[in-house]
C-alpha cells in the first residue's frame, strides 16, 4: 500500500471510531425504544465498517 492509501485508512478508522462512540452516547440518553434500536443498529454498522478497514492493515 501506497503513503496515501494508508492515510486514507487511518483517517477511515478514526471516523468510523468517532461515529460509533457518538451513537453509543446517544443510545444510553435515548428514552425512544424504536429509536433506540436504530441508533443501536448503526453503531454496529459502524464496528462493522471499522473492522473492515482495519483488516486492511
């Protein structure tokens, strides 16, 4: 892999980290069940993603 094709990695992993930690929060504040679930769902979509791209490493 390239210089710039790593960074691109890094920068995908620390955003991918940063939404997850963000839906996180949000879940534990969320009084909503459906609402909950969803948020819930996309900071697993979110892990997902991350593992994803750090496989790539």
């Amino acid at each position: 892999m390239t210089t710039k094709e790593l960074l691109y990695i890094e920068d995908a992993l620390g955003h991918e980290k940063y939404f997850q930690t963000r839906c996180k929060e949000a879940v534990s504040q969320l009084q909503d069940p459906e609402l909950k679930s969803t948020v819930e769902e996309l900071a697993k979509k979110h892990g997902k993603i991350f593992q994803s791209f750090y496989g790539l490493l």
